[in-house]
C-alpha cells in the first residue's frame, strides 16, 4: 500500500525546526512518515532530534548540501512507492487535515504530479504570500501570487487551479511523476529549482496545481535570516542557471505582441478590463504592454499589467486591443486592431461608431451592447464576448464583517452623477423604510471627476444624505484585491442605474451569494431577469439622440422592499447559486475566447503544441497486483470477480467474503469494504440510490483510513482484488493508497440493469438508468490514466473461458504477477447464465445521454482519454 514521506529539510535554526515538527505532528497524518533531513546542522538540531526518536525519521547529513541535494537525499531515502511531501523548517502546520486535502488535490487528474497550497506569512492580520505563481522572461522575478503582490488575507483562490509553478516550501510530488522528471535539478544550490522543476514538469505534460482548501503558515527564509548575504548570493547564482536554461524558452512561448489600450483607474470598468484580462491574456502565451488612452497615474496594484506599462512593443504590434472611453478605439495601433464596446445608452455615441467602425473586430459583453453599436450604424464585425467573473476573489467564502447591530445592508456604488442616480436611490431608499426599521444604504462614491458633484447632489437632498440610515462612504479607497469583502459585507447590492453599460460589481455580488437589485435595461437586465430582483424602468433622453432608462420610483422601492421582506428566503437562494453561478460566468472561459478573438486576425503565431498529457500507465513500469474491480450494482461484478479468483486474485478470505441471497455462490466483496463504503456515503447525507454530490474532508479521510485496514490483511497476497459497487463512486478517494493498480470495469446493457434493479429495489426506469449513468462516468473518471480492462458482462456469461483467457492476457500485458492460466470446467462451473438477475430485456428507446455512454463503451471510445466522455447531470441526494 502506498505511503506519503514528509521530508522536513533543517540546517541550524533549531526553534524552527521544533516548531514546525511540533505543529506538523499534531496535524492528521495518516500513511505518513516524517523524515527529518539534517543538512549539517551545527547548532543543537541533532540533539533536538533525537528526543522525537519514535515518532520522526532523521537522516543525518555531513555538511550542509543545500537546499536541492538536501531533499534530493530525503527523496531518496524514502520507501520507492511513496508519494513525498518537501517541506520547509519555517513552515507552521495550522489546518489539522492538511494532508488529506493535498491528497485529493494530487489525485483530482491523472496529469496532476505537484501540488502546492496557500501560505501565509507570519503577520497576525493574515498576508498571502503564495498561491502559485509564474515567471516571466523580462526580469525573472519569479512570482508567488498572481498580482505579484502580498495581498492581506482575503480568503482568495480557494479553488484547486492549474498554475505555472508553485514554491517548494511545500510541495506535494506524486510517485509517478518523480519516476518521469527525478528529483530537483542539483545544477541548482537553492532558488529557482521549484519553477524549474515544474517548468520541466510541464513538458512531461504533468501539471502543477494549488489546492486552495489548504492554508498554512510560512514564515518567509526563516532557516537562512541574519545570514550576511548567504541567501542573496545562493538566489543570485541560481538565478543565472535559470536564466541559461530558459530564458530564451519562456521568450519563444509567446505568439505575438498585443497592446492594451485602456485605463487603470477611471472609467472603473475599463480598469476592471485592463485589470482582469491583462494579466490572463499574458498568462496565456500573448506578450502583453499596456498604453493608458488618457493621462493618468497608474495604479499598480497588479504585476503583470505593471510589467505591460514598462514593456517597449514594436511601433505596429501584432495586435491591439482599444477598451475606454469614447476616442479609446481610434487610439488603438496593431495589424489586428479588436476593440471592446460598452455604451451607457441605446444607441451608442457618434464619437464610439465612428471609432468602432475602423476596427476590424468589436467586442461587447452582451446582445444589449451589440444592438447599440448596430443602432449607431457599426458594420463592423460584432462579436459577443460575456464578461465573466473573477472567481479567485469573489464567492460566498469571502470573509467581511456584518453589520454591528444585525441590520439588512444595501449596498451601491456610485461614479457617475448622471448614469447612477444616487439621489433617485436614496430617495427611493427612504420612501421604502420607516426610521425604525433594520436596514441600511451604503452608498460608496467612487473617487473620480464626479465624486464632488455626487457629494453635492446628495447633500442638497432634504436634510442631505445621513438621515434614515444612509451611510456614505466617501473618499474612501479599496485595494483592488479586496473589493469582494465590501460586497460581502452588505445582504445586497444595488445596480439601479439609468445607464445600461457593464456594471461588474452584478456579477461579483451574485458570486459572493448576495441578492442582486438593478435596472432592467441594459447589460445587466437580464442578470437582474434570471438571478435577481429586476426594477421596471423607462426610457428618457440621455443627450441628442440617445437615450437610456430611469428606474421608475415606485418600482424601485418595491423591490428594496421585497428585499428585506424576503431576505431569507432570497439570501438563501443568492448563496446557494454562487458557486455554480460563477463556475457559468467565469472570467477564465472569457479569457480564452478573447485570445479566440484575438487569433482570428491571423497576426498571432500558433501556440506551442502541447505535450502529452501525462499518464501513469504509460511509466515503464509493472502493475503491482493490486486490482480494482468496477461496475454497477446489477452489472456481473461478482461473476467477474470470482473469474479472476480463478485466475490467481486473491480476494480475501472466505469467511471475510459477503453471501446474499440474490448471490448464492458470493459476492466476492469483503464485508469491511462494504461497511466503509456505506458509511463513507452516509456521512455525506446520501447512499447507494441517491449519491451525494459532494463530501466533507473528514468523511473522505475516515473512509481512506478504515479501507487502509482493509488492503493492509491484503498486500501480503499479491495480485488482490477488491470490488464493491459503491465503489465506483469513492475509487478516487483510494488512488493515495494504491501502487500502480489495475482498473476492470465490467459494464451491462443499461436496460437489464435498470429491469434488475426494478425487480430487486422497485426503482424506476428513470432513477436506475440515471443512476447506471452516474456510477459507469464516476468509475471511468476514476480510472482515467491508469491502467484498465474492459469487460463486458453479455461476453461472461456467453464465453467464460474466451473472457478468462483475455484477462489473463491484459493483466499479464500490464505486468500483474502470479496469475495462473484458466481451467475451462472451473470457469463453466462458476458462470452461470441463470445469474444474470433478469428476465430477457425488453428492448425500448434509450434517453441520448444513456444511449450516448453505452455508445461510447460498446465501441471502446470511452477508453480514449482524448475524447471526453459523455456528461449527465446525475443523481441528487
């Protein structure tokens, strides 16, 4: 069974050593061993080791040989099945089951091989000071955060995502891609070998990912403060061995230079674009630069849209990019020039048509967006690009602070006098609510041309703006980073605005699992349609010739009253869509169709081919013995397993083996595997019939552990099988404890087991087909990139000894050991077709997602991990 070693590199600086081995053994670390690497220390760590003799492994070192030859020697002297876990000294092991979740994370995707998580610095605030990073070949300052910079502790990427390179003060590397990559590259001291190794990792096809449910404690260089210069010198020479091996690569990776004509702080959803696009259009192989359309003092609050503002692009770039204000797109310069439209009104203005017509491509965020530039008599090509949502800083997650006295909080924000109405709002506002009711307006004025002129507009309302509970916040500032915690801090957000442009704080408060209030016009109408609280509007002049809309009066306060009144019914349902909301609306998928968009010009060169995703059944290396059988309830499991007991697999002893009455000769299922699998779905509120769609970690770690028992009285008796149905659903779960297993799934028509299912549980057609689709895709998904065996059932019952025969041949071309060649009379003996468990099926229509999948499988295409397998929407429980 497969362990996980945790190497604690140390090098003097005993404190930290304790501290960090005290912390990391009070954490949940099951299958684990902690392997302390002593690099030479010299002060008193050896003697402070020998007192956790028993519950820690030291491996002693003659002198200090840095940081990649250090763990390369605890790699090493690990058990050679054991996935490893480097670990820095200074690390502070705060989340008890942090190894279970970087478990998950490791074995989410067969090509995942590195994983890292999030760690904060050692400020009791809370600072992020890693959650993946990049490098970029201008300056190689390998980056540990997306924007670059130490943001405060915001509860920000909490998703598992694919990232360029993560840190090794912690890093989980799974078996299988130590066998492909080795261990860390020694032509490195310390620094640079972690982006190293994922970059070389990445062109074995095996990512690297951050498990944002993880969160520790890293106090930054701890093993090597007050060490006068050591550390500068060690990062100064590794990086010139960077430089020398991939500079010049990273540089050929990019497609083309393309330039962002925009703005960083006003209009602020222009700088929302520029913001949001330039680091992910950078990330994506385009070499981004970045030209403000008007004067400003840039807010460098993001690293890559700081590095664009530096970079020199050529005179005529490949591509640009023009997003601001109405003269924005006649600035844009490149062979293909894209611009993004947002207009305020239904037509949009002269000045924007005229620029939009020189373009060879616009974008505009919605239909409502599209019809305005038609309108303005645009014939360029219009192409309709959603704005989606930045889910690393906006979920239902999001820590903020509520209101101290328990009052509903409204919350809106204002930059422009004209196009937000903020007076029309909180008259609408106080005409709603009664002095003595718990609600509040928040009422942000965004700093800006019009900030004055709001203030002023507010103040001239009767006994200005401070009465009946309206707060405004006025020259007040946010970090970019934390914008998600005021949205988070109010029960709703207010778009009610006369102009229909792209109001991004709709989609983030919808995200964050807030009620959403707005117009019912514009880019946000349809948002307020399906996912809020729509407010009727009507038409009105906004200038010659244009018009945008005015929510009416009364509309308005009905809703803000419907608000309240209904807040726990709508807040309820606001935090139970977020997560799937912005999975709908995310600004990744945005993303990359803009580089869609910006490829259609033919200026970009194609992107660099990918390698092949990475696979551990394609390591040189034999199957252990270790054999998974999976398949429905109903599906032949059983027959299955009992052939392969025939074969040589051993399957536990009799006695341990369950016997039903609907399976007289044996199930060849171990009853303590058949208890933990119905514990592990019952702890997550479900069971067999109704699945759950997701666990709490302590459900799947409680599983894990009893099923390690299980495969501990098995290991001695390679090749061993073990089967259960439910199995199919949890078999990721396991992949942490298996060494280089064989999959077989063994599949039946749909229909005879959905008539099996009939007779025995009085299922419906319905519910048994749905729930053959979910189990055979789960089990599948499980599998995919390991080795694995297809059996049909029809084929057992009409072959047995043809089907034993292939077996034999398939497990023996995986390299299982010790199976013996089938005897025809034992195998006759054992299939019996009478156990097929139905009356012949009566043939009828199949749903197109079930014919779909049994599509698939007849015809094996759903072994062929580059196709995807059909999808389907499940079972709930």
């Amino acid at each position: 069974m497969r362990g996980t070693t945790l190497i604690v590199l140390a090098w003097n600086q005993w404190p930290l050593t304790r501290r960090c081995l005290d912390s990391l053994l009070a954490s949940d670390l099951d299958f684990a061993e902690v392997l302390v690497v002593d690099n030479g220390s010299e002060d008193e760590t050896p003697d402070g080791l020998a007192a956790y003799a028993g519950r820690v492994r030291t491996l002693r070192l003659p002198r200090n040989l840095g940081f990649v030859r250090g763990m390369n020697a605890g790699i090493a002297a690990a058990p050679a099945d054991d996935d490893v876990v480097l670990l820095n000294n200074d690390l502070v092991f705060t989340q008890p089951d942090w190894l279970g979740r970087l478990r998950d994370a490791a074995y989410a995707d067969p090509a995942t091989g590195i994983v890292g998580c999030r760690l904060l610095g050692p400020e009791a605030e809370g600072r992020v000071y890693h959650v993946g990073g990049y490098i970029e070949p201008d300056d190689l300052h390998g980056q540990q955060t997306e924007s670059a910079h130490v943001e405060r502790e915001v509860a920000q990427y909490p998703h598992l995502r694919r990232v360029q390179a993560i840190a090794f003060a912690l890093a989980y590397l799974r078996r299988d891609a130590i066998a492909r990559i080795g261990g860390l590259d020694e032509a490195f001291h310390s620094y640079f070998e972690d982006t190293d190794c994922c970059l070389r990792a990445a062109d074995f096809g095996i990512a690297s990912v951050v498990a944002g449910g993880v969160t520790l404690r890293h106090d930054q260089h701890g093993s090597t403060q007050d060490d006068g210069g050591f550390r500068s010198r060690l990062f100064a020479d590794s990086r010139a061995a960077f430089a020398a091996r991939w500079r010049e690569r990273l540089r050929a990776d990019y497609r083309g230079d393309v330039l962002w004509h925009g703005a960083t702080r006003f209009p602020g959803a222009t700088a929302e674009l520029a913001r949001l696009f330039v680091r992910r259009l950078d990330a994506r192989g385009l070499r981004m630069g970045f030209a403000p359309t008007a004067r400003e003092c840039a807010d460098a609050q993001d690293g890559r849209l700081d590095l664009a503002a530096r970079r020199r692009l050529p005179a005529v770039p490949a591509a640009a990019i023009a997003c601001g204000a109405e003269d924005a797109f006649a600035q844009a310069r490149g062979r293909w020039r894209v611009g993004v439209g947002l207009s305020d009104c239904e037509t949009a203005s002269p000045q924007a048509a005229r620029g939009a017509r020189s373009l060879d491509l616009l974008l505009v965020p919605d239909a409502f967006q599209r019809e305005a530039f038609e309108r303005a008599g645009v014939r360029t090509p219009i192409q309709i690009l959603p704005l989606g949502v930045d889910r690393d800083y906006c979920h239902p997650g999001v820590p903020a602070p509520r209101h101290p006295h328990g009052r509903f909080v409204f919350l809106a924000l204002a930059e422009d006098l004209a196009r937000d109405a903020p007076d029309l709002l909180v008259a609408a506002f106080r005409a709603a609510f009664g002095a003595d009711e718990p609600v509040e307006l928040l009422l942000q004025i965004l700093p800006g041309r019009d900030a004055l002129a709001i203030r002023a507009a507010l103040d001239a309302l009767p006994d200005g703006a401070a009465r009946g509970r309206v707060r405004v916040l006025d020259d007040w500032g946010f970090p970019w980073h934390q914008r998600a915690q005021l949205l988070a801090a109010a029960d709703a957000y207010v778009s009610a605005r006369r102009g229909g442009g792209w109001d991004p704080r709709a989609a983030e408060a919808l995200a964050c699992g807030r009620i959403l209030l707005a117009t019912d016009f514009g880019s946000q109408a349809s948002l307020a349609r399906e996912h809020g609280l729509a407010v009727a509007a009507k038409t009105i002049d906004a200038g010659p010739g244009r018009r945008w809309a005015e929510p009416d009066r009364d509309a308005l306060v009905a809703r803000l009253r419907e608000a309240f009144e209904r807040r726990e019914v709508l807040g309820a349902a606001a935090r139970t869509r977020a997560e799937s909301f912005a999975r709908d609306h995310d600004v990744e998928t945005s993303a990359d169709r803009l580089v869609e968009a910006l490829a259609r010009g033919g200026t970009l060169a194609p992107p660099r081919p990918t390698p092949r995703v990475h696979r551990p059944a394609d390591l040189a290396q034999p199957a252990s013995g270790q054999i998974l059988v999976l398949g429905m309830h109903r599906s032949g499991t059983s027959s299955v397993a009992g052939l392969l007991a025939r074969l040589g697999v051993y399957a536990g002893e009799d006695a341990d083996l369950l016997i039903g009455p609907d399976n007289p000769k044996g199930h060849y299922e171990l009853a303590r595997l058949h208890g933990a699998c119905l514990r592990r779905l019952e702890a997550a509120g479900g069971d067999w019939k109704h699945p759950p769609a997701h666990a709490p970690g302590a459900a799947v770690d409680a599983f894990r552990r009893d099923v390690a028992e299980v495969l501990r009285t098995l290991e001695p008796r390679r090749p061993w099988l073990i089967k259960e149905p439910r199995l199919c659903l949890l078999a990721r779960e396991l992949l942490p404890l298996l060494t280089r297993p064989v999959f077989v799934h063994v599949v039946r028509e749909p229909q005879a087991v959905a008539q099996s299912l009939a007779r025995r549980n009085g299922l419906s057609r319905e519910h048994a087909l749905a729930l053959w689709r979910q189990y055979t895709l789960a089990a599948f998904e499980a599998s995919r990139g390991w080795p694995r065996v297809l059996v049909d059932y029809a084929q057992a019952l009409a072959d047995p000894l043809a089907l034993a025969r292939r077996l034999h041949e398939e497990l023996s071309g995986f390299g299982v050991p010790g199976l013996r060649q089938p005897d025809a009379a034992e195998l006759r003996a054992w299939i019996d077709p009478a156990l097929a468990h139905a009356s012949p099926v009566q043939p009828s229509a199949l749903d197109p997602e079930t014919q779909a999948l049994w599509d698939a499988i007849r015809e094996r295409r759903i072994l062929d991990e580059a196709v995807e397998p059909p999808r389907h929407a499940g079972v709930g429980g």
